[in-house]
C-alpha cells in the first residue's frame, strides 16, 4: 500500500462528509414529521366504505387526510394512533373540519365493515374506515411501503404492522409520515402546514 | 345484591391475603360489538421480589401478558411474554406502548364506564402463587392517555 494515497483519499472523503452535512442544513419543509414529498411511493388506494362505496383519494380533494393502517383487535397502537387523531382534529379548531381521518383494516378476515363502523366512530364519528379484500389489501399496503404479516397469539392471531400515519395534502399528494411517537401537537402543527 | 356482596367479601379477602402487591391507575379499553380483544393497563408494586406470571378473566376466554415493541421501520410487534419481573418496592408499568394485559376471546362488548374483572397471578420468591383479584374501570375507546 503506498502510504501517499491516504491524505488524497481522507480529503476525498472529508469532502463527502462535508457535503452530506451542507445538504442537512437546506430549508426543506418545516415538517416534525417525516417529509414524504419526494418518495418514491405515492400511496394509491381504491377501497370499500362501510357502505361499501369504492373510495380513493380523489375522493377526499380540498381536504387534508391522514391515513392509519391497523386492525380492530389492536389492543395498544392502533387505539392509541386514532386516539391521538381525535386529539388532533380537536386541537385543529375549526380546521379540524378539513381534516379527513381513515382507518385501513389490515385484517379484512376479521374486520367486517359494520365492526369498522362501530370501531372508528368510537373515537369521532366524522372517521372513515376502509377495507378491501386480502389481495387488495396486500397492494394497498405495499403503495405504502406498509409492512404487516400475522402472528398467532394464543387461540387466535395478531398482527405485526408498521405504524407510521400518512398525510396527504388538499391536492391529494403524499407528503408527511406522522411517527407513533410523534405528540398529537406536533402532528397539528403538520397538517395545518398542508392547509396553508 | 347478595351474590355481588359474596363477591366484594371474596374481593377484599384476596387483597387482604395478597397485600404486597399494589395496583394502581388500572384500566382497560372498551369495545364495540364483535371485537374479541382489549388491552388492560395498571402500574404495579411488590414489596418483595415478585414476577407477574399470568391472569385470567371471568369475560375472557384467554387472558395473556403481551408486550409491544418497536422494531425496524416503526413496525410494532406484539407478543406474549410468560411474565413481568415486579422488583421490591419499584413500581411497573403495564401502559400503551409496553406491557399490556390481552383479554382474547371476550365474551361480551366490553362497556365503556363499566368494570372488567381481571385476577393476577403473582409468583413470590420462594415460588408462591398469589392471585389477586381487581375491578378495572372500562376507558373508552378515545381515551387520552396523558
């Protein structure tokens, strides 16, 4: 090894770094949550209502929309991500009317849409859930990068799903992943971004 | 009115006998009609060494110990766990986003304002069951959780 080619690459390298570091002080988007402009998933969905009314996004323009998947028999994140968007929409005042919450069932096998119904409506009646059958649902999830898979639990199953909510903004695009983490505020502050 | 006094007697009996664990803020979620499943909550506090080893529930047709985890790519991973170490004088949390008690197999729609019955096994060190009986309130299903 000649000795002489390290400081060329240590500066080479330094120069990397420096660039990388450059590229974290941009003014991108004032979002807390992550910035999911520039994905390359769109998030497309073509899915049933509770009256069974075949939805997308185009259906819901002029208003901001967060989308959670999850499941019914959920018993700690999926309450607690639709718990923290009641939260939210209360905290939008007035905007909150422009806030459209949807519920995505990963779990059609055992979320029929009355009990999805029931279960949205249980943490504010304005909430829409949406299901389509095992193929779609798979589709669905993967425009999301969404990943879930079952896992039996005692005599029955439960779930393993990724728990990131999604925000589109009025014109239907894809733009923020709120974490679940991520206090009710500090998703607030997000939507109203998408509003302005 | 005669057997829910036989009850509470049965209740305070158990809590007496079993009083070196305290359970405090406990709750669990409601839910709507044909959802088989609910998470309860509570902090607990031995005052000896004491593993949480099990429950069961009069409305359940299994209970189990379940424990939320994040893994890569914020996906949530849920599963069971054959018990919750409880150190002298710490107190545990069993709250969203850790532990929680799995009701599975409900029998019923549990009702938002009412109560749950749940019994705890307690393992002591010399590996004696305890089994202690509590009424959680039932939260409803938007409940805010701070």
């Amino acid at each position: 090894m000649n000795p002489l080619t390290h400081p060329t690459r240590r500066s080479l390298l330094l120069g990397g770094l420096a660039l990388l570091a450059g590229c974290d002080h941009q003014p991108r988007a004032s979002f807390k949550g992550v910035d999911l402009s520039d994905a390359t998933y769109k998030g497309e969905f073509r899915l049933k209502d509770a009256h069974g009314r075949e939805r997308t996004i185009d259906d819901y323009r002029g208003r901001v929309v967060l989308l959670h998947f999850g499941f019914t028999q959920c018993p700690d994140a999926c309450p607690t991500a639709l718990a923290r968007a009641a939260q939210v929409r209360q905290m939008m005042g007035k905007d909150g009317q422009l806030l459209q919450v949807l519920f995505v069932t990963l779990d059609p096998e055992r979320d029929t849409p009355q009990m999805l119904r029931d279960y949205t409506a249980a943490f504010d009646p304005s909430f829409i859930a949406l299901s389509g059958d095992a193929k779609t649902t798979k589709q669905t999830a993967d425009n999301f990068k969404v990943f879930f898979r079952k896992v039996p639990t005692g005599s029955s199953y439960t779930m393993d799903h990724s728990l990131l909510s999604y925000a589109f903004d009025p014109n239907g695009l894809l733009r923020v992943g709120m974490r679940h983490n991520m206090p009710a505020e500090d998703c607030a502050h997000d939507l109203r971004q998408l509003l302005i | 009115m005669r057997s829910s006094l036989i009850a509470l007697a049965a209740l305070l009996s158990a809590a007496a006998a079993c009083a070196e664990v305290s359970v405090q803020d406990a709750w669990v979620r409601a839910t709507v009609p044909g959802q088989k499943t609910s998470g309860a909550f509570m902090q607990l506090t031995s005052t000896t060494d004491a593993t949480l080893v099990g429950a069961r529930s009069p409305a359940a047709g299994v209970v189990e110990i379940h424990e939320m985890a994040m893994g890569e790519n914020m996906t949530m991973k849920m599963r069971a766990v054959p018990g919750i170490e409880l150190p002298a004088g710490k107190a545990v949390a069993l709250k969203p986003g850790g532990y929680h008690i799995m009701q599975l197999d409900l029998k019923d729609t549990v009702q938002a304002g009412g109560k749950l019955r749940l019994t705890l096994l307690v393992k002591d060190r010399k590996g004696e069951l305890d089994a202690i009986d509590v009424e959680l309130p039932v939260k409803p299903l938007n409940a805010k959780l701070h």
